[in-house]
C-alpha cells in the first residue's frame, strides 16, 4: 500500500519535468544549427574588443594566464589586434605575478563602496573605471570571461561578426567543459554534461523566441558580449545578490527591449569542477542568488524561475525514494537471476543457460510491470518514458559537446560516454541535491533572520 502511495506521489513529481523534457528537445532540434557559430569569415572592419577576466586573485589562480595567453594566440591567429585583455583583481600581488603578460590589471579599491557584492562589486568597480579613461562608449565592447576561460579563434571570429551585424547590444554564446576533464572527479566532469544541452535553450531565451515573453531566466557571467555605455548605463548594483549576471539580464531586457540580447555563437572553454565538494558549492551559489533576486522580478518571471527551482527540488526528492523503490521491487529479479546462473551445472551450453535466464527475466519483468496495466497506466508509463528518454538524451550530447574539444581518446570517450549512461541516475542526484538542500537551508534561515530581506551567505571560491 505505502508502495503505490510512493509510486502515486512520485509520478506526479516526474510528470512536471515532461513540459521541461518536451521544451528542450524542441529547441534543441530548433536551435542546433544557430549553437555554434560555423563558416564565418574574417573581415577587417574591427571594432575594439576589452577581454575582462574578472577574478579573485590570479596569483592563486594560475587559470587566469592560460586564459590570457588563449586569447592572445587567437587573436594573432586571425590577425586581429584592436583589442586589450584586463584584468579586475582583488589581489595586488597579481601586478607582479601577469607583470609579464599583455593585459592589463586593475585592482578593485578596497575602500570602494557598491550596493553589490563579491563579483558584482568587482564588475561595478570595472565599469567605473572605464568611465574615468573615456571607455564607456559605442566604439567598445567588454567580453566577459571567468578565471579558466579559454578562448578559440572561432570565438574571436563570432564576436566580431556579432558587433559587425549589429543586431543586438548584449550578446551570449555557447560553453563547453573539456579543459582539466580528466583531472577532476568523475561524477562532477559527466555531471557537467548537462549544462551544453540547457544552453541550447539559451538561444531561445536570448533571442526572445521563448513561448511565454520575459526576460531570460538566467545569463552566463562569462561568454557575455556587450557594448560598453550599455554595461555602463545598468552598472552590477543589484545589491546583496550571488546571482549579479541574472539581474543584468533583466534590467536590461527591461531597459533596452525584448530584442536588445541576441547569441553570437562563439564558444568559450572552461573545466568542471573537481570535486564534489566545489561542485555543490557552485550550485548552491547559483540556487542562492535565484532566491535572493525572486522577489525583484514580476509574476509572471517569478513563476517561470519559480518552476524551475521546484523541478530541482522535487527532482532529488523523487529520484532519491524511486531508487530505494527500484531497488526494493527489482532485487527479487535480481536474485531470481543469480538463482537461474547457479542452478546450471559448469560445463553446461552457455546458450542454453542464456536463453533460459532471458525468458525468466522477460516473464517476471512482463508480470511486472505490465500484468495490471491499463489504457490510462500505459498512457502515463509512455508519457514518463519519453521524459526519461530526454534526459538520457541530454547527457550524452552535452558529453558529447565537452568531449569534443577535449584530448581524451575516442576508446575513453566511449567507456565516458557508456558510463554516463549507466551512471545516469546518481548524476541527477548529484545535479538536483545541492537545489533540494539550498532551497531547504535558504528558507529555515530566511524564517530565523526575518530581519534581513536578501541574506548573504558564506562566498566559496571553488579550486581551478
């Protein structure tokens, strides 16, 4: 009875992932051949190009030099050279340690006072600075890159075929996960799988093709192109927020129209994280800053971020009890299955024992789920297993997508991409689980703390 209680409540949770399932693969067949900007041509009408990595310290983080150094060689790889790589650090020791290099380096005042905070605060700080030396103006763009962006000359190619067009004044692009693949935990590199497919929903949201019109439910903090007085005119002051790139995606879809924000299709390369510890962390700091930016928005943003969170929430609840069902209902198959191996004496036919045990398997599995299943089970059962097909579907092209610009061999590759299936429902728990306890955690302190409107929490820098 507490089964089919259990099954009952838990269809219901898979069954609000289906709209999701349904949405993704349309714009995944609708957007595949806008993802990665291909064939573009080299014109020599440049404008000038400000490649912002925007860290921490680039002293503790040596990233930030193969980062520098990537866009260097791509730029030279098609000949361009209107363009300056900056730095925004909070660590002085970093004039010493890129004294070497072409970019350059501005330190974050620390008796600079900003409503934002953390990277926002940094990114606030940058936009003042450019407003002092004449750089917020129409002639510039910023790219935004994190410590471990590596750029492409495909990614130099599409930037400055967007500005060319001029079809938009903010722009975003794919990214993909190949760099230190094989160096991080091999959970966190195929969990990391996911996030390629998502983003091809991206493109919907970042040309305004979504099917309800808001502003886009996220943006990416790197890989973002925008013209200089745009960034200027919105600034990064959004307050105590974690989540400072998905605010600026809305203040400026709302000061600057629905067609303001297109994708320019370069790639940028960055690495998962490397451990489980870093890549809970970076969820939850994304969880977070959604939460602490919810009430800004209107209600019917609201909802769709609303919804989003809870499929998250839900996801590892649901996932977690249909493991402990699978395994209850299943190990009696399992059993059964070792019962029939053991039963053969050694020396029997290996096909006979084969064909033996599938159709024993085939008869308790058949008993099992289809013994009592009617026309309105069936139709549920197809509808959940076109979901499930989806987000198998997800992990192996967004493997595939990382896996691509990767040096892993193509035998590795395979055993990735057949352990990714295998391993499927342990790396939604591992996606899903830092949204459950977030969600959980934000909400007891919220009710503790009613004091404070948007609580901050404890910034984690996870290691690259």
């Amino acid at each position: 009875m507490l089964d089919d209680i259990l099954v009952g409540l838990i269809t219901i949770v898979w069954l609000t992932n289906v709209p999701i399932a349904l949405v993704s693969l349309i714009r995944f067949l609708k957007n595949r051949q806008l993802f990665i900007g291909s064939n573009i041509q080299r014109i020599h009408n440049d404008p000038l190009i400000i490649f912002q990595i925007t860290s921490r310290s680039a002293t503790k983080t040596p990233v930030v030099e193969r980062g520098i150094s990537s866009i260097i060689e791509s730029c030279s790889k098609i000949n361009y050279s209107d363009y300056r790589i900056s730095v925004i650090t909070d660590d002085p020791q970093d004039f010493e340690t890129l004294a070497y290099s072409e970019a350059e380096i501005v330190l974050v005042d620390k008796s600079f006072k900003s409503n934002a905070i953390k990277k926002g605060r940094a990114l606030q700080y940058a936009v003042e600075h450019r407003r002092k030396t004449g750089e917020n103006c129409k002639k510039y763009w910023i790219f935004h890159m994190d410590d471990e962006s590596y750029v492409t000359r495909q990614t130099v190619l599409s930037l400055l075929k967007a500005i060319r067009e001029n079809k938009a004044l903010a722009f975003e692009g794919p990214i993909f996960y190949p760099l230190k693949f094989e160096s991080a935990n091999i959970l966190t590199a195929l969990a990391e799988s996911i996030r390629p497919f998502t983003c091809y929903d991206c493109v919907s949201q970042m040309r305004n093709e979504q099917y309800v019109k808001t502003s886009p439910l996220h943006m990416h903090g790197s890989n973002l192109l925008v013209r200089s007085d745009v960034e200027d005119s919105i600034g990064w002051n959004f307050g105590p927020t974690l989540a400072e790139d998905q605010m600026f995606g809305y203040q400026m879809y709302h000061k600057y129209g629905a067609k303001s924000m297109g994708w320019h299709g370069g790639m940028l390369l960055e690495q998962p994280p490397l451990n489980i510890k870093d890549h809970f962390m970076q969820r939850r700091r994304w969880i977070l800053g959604s939460l602490q930016n919810i009430d800004k928005f209107p209600p019917m943003h609201r909802f769709k971020l609303s919804y989003k969170l809870l499929t998250y929430f839900m996801g590892f609840a649901s996932g977690f009890i249909s493991m402990i069902i699978s395994l209850h209902v299943n190990l009696p198959l399992v059993l059964a299955a070792l019962q029939t191996v053991l039963t053969y004496r050694v020396g029997t036919d290996g096909m006979s024992i084969l064909s033996n045990l599938s159709k024993q398997l085939y008869s308790e599995l058949s008993l099992h789920f289809f013994g009592n299943m009617g026309p309105f089970q069936f139709s549920i059962g197809a509808i959940l297993l076109f979901s499930s097909i989806v987000w198998l579907f997800s992990y192996q092209i967004g493997l595939f997508l990382n896996l691509r610009y990767s040096k892993v061999t193509l035998s590795k590759r395979f055993f990735l991409h057949s352990l990714s299936l295998v391993l499927c429902p342990i790396l939604g728990l591992v996606e899903t689980f830092p949204a459950f306890w977030t969600l959980i955690e934000y909400h007891t302190k919220h009710r503790s703390m009613t004091s404070e409107k948007n609580l901050v929490y404890d910034f984690y820098v996870i290691n690259k």
